[in-house]
C-alpha cells in the first residue's frame, strides 16, 4: 500500500486509490491521471481488493479505479464490501479492466459504478474520464 | 450462451493480432502489423543471436479454453514497458519488465475475448512470465498455424494460440 501526494500545498483534489494486481499498470494509471490536468490529492495503491479495504479504513478517498480479476480479493468482491458500507456510499467507482464482456458489466450492475472502462485504453481516455467526474462533484 | 466451436487457429490469430495492434496503438504509442511467415523468419534471423526474449502466456477458461502466449525480444519488452509507463527503459527492473509483458499478454487476450465473444463470460489466470531460449524462438514459428508474427516497432512479436476443445456441457 503506498500513498503519493499529487497536488502541492494549497491545492485541493480528490484522493484516488488505484486498484490492480500489476504494479506497472497502477503505475501507468496513476501516470495518465497525474497528466490528466485535473487537480489531484493523493494517490493510492493497492494489489488486491483486501489491500484496497484496509486503505478505505484509513484514508479519505474520493475516487476509486480498481481492475476486477485479481487474487485474494476481487474488484467485484472489493464493490460488493463498499456497496455495503453507508460510509463509502460517496465515493465514485471506475472499473478498469481487460473484460468487456456483456456478463461482466452485469456482474457489476447496482454497484455503483460510474464509469467502465476497458483495457488498452488511450491516455486522453482516462483524461476524460478525471474530467467528467471531477466536473460532476 | 456457448459458442458452436472453439476458435479454429486461422480465425483466432487473426483476430489476435488486431488485438496487438490495438495495445500497442492505444497504450504503447507502437505501430503493431501482422507479417507472414517469410518476413517473420526474416526479422527473427536479424536478431542478435543471444538476445534474451520473454513469453508471457495468460491461460482462459469458459463455453472453450486455452491459451494465448505472447514471445518478444527482451529489449523490445523493455522499450514498450517505458513508452506504457512514460519512463526510460532503462529506469525498469526485469521484474517491471516481466510485469509489463504480463500485463501486455493480459491485455491482448482480453481484447480479443470481448471482440470476438462478447456475449460470452471467459475467466483469464494470471499471466505466467518466463525467458525463453533463442534456439527455442524459431521453433515457435514451426508451431502448425498456431503462432502469428507481428512486427512492432520494426521488432518481431510470435503471438500463439492455444486453443482446447469446447469444454464438456458448454
């Protein structure tokens, strides 16, 4: 679990936690947001979605961009748990993730998720995606 | 809903390379084109002899099941792993590096899944990452229809298919 502060002193952004087992991916999601050219507060990572719990127990967290296939914990499962805490209920959802599949959206219907999004996808995608949630808060 | 049959070699690798070229298009700021079996033996028979290489394969179950493995030249691997995560290759580790070609072969396969079987739910395993011989490389291209060569930023990719029978009772 790391935490990168993006935005300077003074300067105001959601927190974002980034969820997915490859740490070369968070990385080139947490990339592609910093150049999003939204303002942004910390950053987040997590492996799994157990790792991504116990961040959420701790941390403020405004945005939440998790993968879905992943071991010991699931980003469907990760979902269910947030979907079930009242507290968490505030905090935008966008899955990220190689399955597009029809069954695979509609394992994720009524959980709240705001966007899905799916892999590869263009940098100026996720640039869109910071812009129109950031816009809607 | 099953599909009727699982994906023959020619119908798969085609669409597995259009899965290529969309990676590298979209997060790999790559050109990725299919080449035939001639130019491939080319482009293979023009890299260094000892070059190390990696095969990252990523296993996937549903109405079929098989495997997709992607083969390429360390180094390539390395560029690639820089231009996705916006750093010089040489600031990646061969872990990061493994990491990437992982994530590439994930990447490949379920974009080809959701474009040819959208309608259909497939469970992919976690990539598999390891070196593969040189002497091995040619070999791979022997394989009956069932491995593609791709040149990406003029660098040879073997992308193979691995495709079992339909699973019983789907």
């Amino acid at each position: 679990m790391t935490g990168e502060p993006i935005a300077g002193p003074g300067q105001a952004g959601p927190n974002i936690l980034i969820v997915d087992d490859s740490a070369i991916m968070r990385t080139m999601i947490k990339r592609v947001a910093a150049l999003a050219g939204t303002p942004l507060g910390t950053i987040f990572e997590a492996a799994n979605g157990r790792e991504a719990l116990a961040i959420l127990e701790q941390h403020p967290v405004q945005f939440v961009f998790t993968d879905l296939a992943m071991p010991v914990m699931t980003g469907t499962e990760l979902l269910r748990e947030m979907q079930a805490r009242d507290q968490w209920r505030g905090i935008v959802r966008v899955v990220i993730t190689t399955d597009g599949s029809d069954s695979r959206r509609h394992e994720v219907d009524g959980l709240s998720v705001s966007v899905y999004v799916e892999k590869p996808f263009r940098p100026e995608e996720m640039r869109d995606v910071l812009t129109s949630l950031t816009t809607a808060r | 809903m099953s599909s009727p049959r699982s994906p023959q070699p020619a119908d798969g690798l085609a669409a597995l390379g259009d899965a290529v070229r969309q990676v590298a298009e979209a997060s790999l700021f790559a050109c990725a084109e299919p080449c035939d079996a001639s130019r491939t033996a080319g482009l293979l028979q023009a890299r260094p002899p000892a070059e190390a290489w990696l095969t990252a394969a990523v296993a996937f179950t549903g109405p079929f099941e098989g495997v997709v493995r992607v083969t390429l030249p360390g180094p390539l691997a390395g560029d690639l792993a820089g231009a996705f995560c916006g750093t010089q290759p040489d600031a990646l580790d061969a872990a990061q590096v493994a990491d990437f070609a992982g994530e590439l072969a994930n990447m490949v396969c379920g974009r080809w899944l959701t474009q040819t079987h959208r309608r259909e739910r497939f469970e992919l395993a976690a990539p598999v990452v390891g070196g593969t011989a040189p002497a091995d490389i040619a070999a791979l291209t022997g394989r009956d229809g069932g491995t593609l060569g791709i040149v990406v930023n003029d660098a040879p990719v073997l992308v193979g298919l691995t495709a079992a029978h339909p699973v019983a009772g789907a």
